[in-house]
C-alpha cells in the first residue's frame, strides 16, 4: 500500500487500527515530495525536522489514545500564512529571507490538532496571479501535464494535493486562488464564506476579500479541514462564530441555480459540456434547476481589479525595506532605501498593484475609480442577495477553460485576468464557493464551481458530497 494515496479519513482509520504510524506516513510523504518535486516546485521550503518531530508527538497522542482526525496527518501550507520558525516569502523576493516569528490562527489550530507540516507550498507573488507564474521561485507544473500551468494563486498547495506530496493543503483566496487551482489539478478546494476563517497571520491582499481555505483529495477531507480551521478569532476583527446548521441537506430537496451569464462566449465547449452534464446528474438526483441572472457580471473584473489593487497598494507599504525583508542598505538616504528596496524587491505583478492602485485611491481619481468601484459590488452583491431569495446553491464553472499552458497568458496581463471572470464575482460578495472535479478534457481537469450564501458552507459540502460519487 502506498501510504500516500490515502485519504485524511482513511489515514486517521489506519492510526485507529495501528496499520501504521504518523513519522511513517510522514516519512512516506517526505519520500513522494524528494521524488516528485523537483519537477513539479510546488514546494518552496520543505520542514524535514520539524515534520519529523511533529509525527512524533502525534504518535504519542495517538498511543494515549486521545487523538483527532488531523492527527498525525501530513498537511502543507501556502507560504502567504506563517508558521513559527519556518520562512515565509509570499514567494517575493522582498520577504527571501524572512522567517515568521509567530503562527497564523489556522496553523495554531492545525497544530493543536497535532497535523504534520511538511512545508511551505509556492505561490503568485504576494497571492497576486491566476497561475502561480508570478512566483519568484519559478513557475508550479500541473501534475497532470507539465506543460501547463497548475492555476494560482494557491497553485502550490493544489499540486502538492494533486501529486500526493501532502495528504491536505491550505490556501488562500482573494478572486478564485483556491477554487481555480484545485479545478486545474483536480482536487477539492473550498472558498469559505468571508470571516468564517480567520485571517490573522496571512499576508495580506486585499483584506475585504482575502480567506483561507482547505484543498483536499475529497469532500469528505473537506469538511475535516473546514471544521478545524473556522470559528472567531479576537486576533481578525472581520472574523465570526458561524452558525452552521447541520440540519440534513439533500440535493433531492434543494433549488439549484445556473446563471445564464456564465455560459457565454469565451466558455470552451468541452467545459461547458462537464459543467451541463454535472448539472443533468444534478436534475437526475431530484433538484430542482432554475435559470438564473447575475446582471452585473459583466462589471466583475473592472470592479474587482480596482477595489483589489487599492487594497493591495495600501497593504503592500508595510514592505518598506525598513520594517520587513529585503533592504538596500548601501543607499544614503531614508527615500534612496524605500526605493531602491521596493524597486529590486517586488516583481513586475505587485508593481503594477501598487501603481494602479495608488492611481485609483489618488485625490482627483477616487470618485471616478475607487468610489465606482464600491458602488458596483454593492450591485453584484444585490445580484446575488436576489438569486437566493429562491435557490439555494448556484452551479457553474470554476474558469472558462482547463489548465493552460505555461507561458500562454504570462505577458498579457489582461487575458490573465480574465480567467477570473467566474470566482471573484463571489468574492466581492463574501460568498463561499467550492471546486469539484466535474470531469475532464483531454486528460485535465474541470471543476464545477457551487456557490453557496452567507455560511451555508453546509449545503454547499452536502451537496458536493453526494454528487462527488456520480461525477
Ligand atoms: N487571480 C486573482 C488575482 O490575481 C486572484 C488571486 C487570489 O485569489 N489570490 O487577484
């Protein structure tokens, strides 16, 4: 048996019946990455030690017999959410060489369930990407075809999942970072309702939209994840007890919603083919299907590509040079160092942030920009708050196409934008959405996307669950 193939639920049943033990399953872990990472770089640091003496305080737990299901089990982590002692670069090179001096609320908790973190997992630079090629530790390969891309932001941690060099991963989504990785990789990848995960210790984005999630190989892990990491955190202002009803959900009783906006032009037909035929299993299982309208879809990127740089521009000036990483210590002067340190330490994507961002929060563009902006999601969040009235669930595509090849959107900064036309609609909402492998074109993978309401992470996880076996 490959210990790596299992589940969390089947690894944490192999702890219960001592078929093995934790530094066994870690150690099968550390092998899988050795072999396979190298190629992939999903990994950007990789905690040997550290991953060693947590199995063997899960061991211990697990001997005392009084252990969780994440105990003992190997978990990765994106670099953007510190973790104590280990580096955290948000894969820039402004932050190459710092090393986080506290947890983040979520690895506490994964701690304290006794997990294993194998290490930290590459991302865009900053979480600012679709596709993990604005790394500035090299480009994420898709497991299931190195020529291509793994999505981004999260691309790491969904490799990672995708090639078994972590049994579960976090990552983190501000306009789709882990529901498109996960639909290019073929995993799970659940976008939890804004503020039901705290985001205390993840490096910020654009703090409105900004979550962490789990990526799993299943719903069920899904769920194991979900529960650990949720809850409020005194630490995140913005975060919430969420009252998740655990009344039955079936899809036999719900109202499914399709937005006739999503299956446009622009949407490859084999997609649409796999999200339609999720869809029919859907109807089959006894859901009731209602067209729907999102109006101001069309609005979605310009807006989220305004609202999100203001937000990161302002974060983004903590990396000064003085406070944090990278420092030009040779200039003379105070200016000559913020300069010559943010100059050599960002790449061109946070750049092109901070700028238009800066632009967009200016006296005299405000109103035309920033201002507009907030005014319409205020109409995406309407067009939403309206749908649910009368569906529960919205079924749709993750992104418009399956994994594309590496290199094929890198120099368009357009054209990569738009891959984000599906998922970051939900995120000016604060909604929760999920990546399912619905299938796949050719040897990828394709996602179907279920967007829930407000902390009905629930009926989006019951759903997804029972379509998991037909799908
Ligand atoms: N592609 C989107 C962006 O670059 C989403 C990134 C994310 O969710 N972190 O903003």
């Amino acid at each position: 048996m490959d210990l790596t193939d299992l589940t969390i639920k089947q690894a944490h049943q192999g702890f219960k019946k001592k078929e093995f033990s934790a530094r066994e399953l870690a150690l099968a872990y550390l092998k899988k990455i050795k072999q396979t990472d190298k190629d992939l770089n999903a990994y950007l640091s990789v905690a040997e030690e550290s991953a060693l003496s947590d199995a063997e305080l899960a061991d211990k737990k697990i001997a005392s017999g009084n252990f969780s299901e994440l105990t003992g089990i190997p978990c990765a982590i994106k670099d953007a959410i510190l973790v104590e002692g280990q580096k955290c670069t948000a894969a820039s090179k402004i932050l190459k060489n710092y090393t986080a001096v506290y947890d983040a609320t979520v690895t506490k908790k994964l701690k304290k369930e006794g997990s294993v973190i194998l290490g930290k997992t590459n991302t865009d630079e900053f979480t600012m990407g679709a596709s993990t090629e604005n790394s500035a530790f090299g480009v994420v390969k898709n497991p299931h075809d190195k020529t291509r891309v793994a999505g981004g932001s999260s691309g790491g941690s969904a490799a990672a999942v995708a090639a078994k060099e972590a049994c579960f991963s976090l990552g983190s989504d501000t306009g789709g970072s882990i529901r498109l990785p996960a639909s290019f990789c073929g995993i799970v990848g659940l976008n939890p309702t804004y503020g039901s995960v705290s985001r205390y210790g993840l490096i910020a984005h654009a703090s409105s939209l900004d979550q962490i999630g789990p990526m799993t190989k299943n719903v069920e892990d899904c769920k194991i994840v979900f529960n650990v990491i949720k809850g409020k955190d005194k630490k995140d202002a913005t975060s919430v007890e969420s009252e998740i009803q655990n009344s039955k959900f079936e899809i036999r009783n719900s109202r499914i919603g399709v937005p006739k906006e999503y299956f446009a032009e622009g949407l490859d037909k084999e997609v649409e083919k796999i999200i339609k035929n999720a869809i029919k299993k859907a109807e089959q299982a006894g859901a009731e299907i209602e067209e729907i309208s999102l109006p101001n879809t069309k609005y979605c990127i310009a807006c989220y590509y305004i609202i999100v740089p203001s937000e990161a521009s302002s974060n983004l000036a903590r990396f000064d040079g003085i406070k944090y990483g990278y420092s030009d210590q040779s200039q003379k002067t105070l200016m000559q160092v913020y300069y010559k340190s943010r100059g050599e330490g960002f790449g061109l994507e946070p750049k092109r942030r901070i700028m238009l961002g800066t632009h967009s929060l200016s006296f005299g563009y405000y109103d035309a920009y920033y201002k507009k902006a907030q005014e319409v999601r205020k109409l995406v969040k309407q067009d939403f708050t309206k749908a649910f009235e009368k569906i529960d669930l919205i079924f749709c595509p993750v992104a418009p196409f399956p994994a594309f090849k590496i290199g094929e959107k890198a120099d368009n900064p357009l054209s990569m934008y738009l891959v984000d036309i599906y998922t970051c609609g939900v995120k000016l909402a604060g909604l929760p959405g999920l990546s399912l492998p619905a299938g796949n074109v050719g040897g990828l993978p394709v996602g179907l996307q279920i967007i829930g309401n407000h902390f009905e992470e629930n009926k989006i996880l019951a759903i997804a669950q029972e379509l998991e076996n037909v799908l």
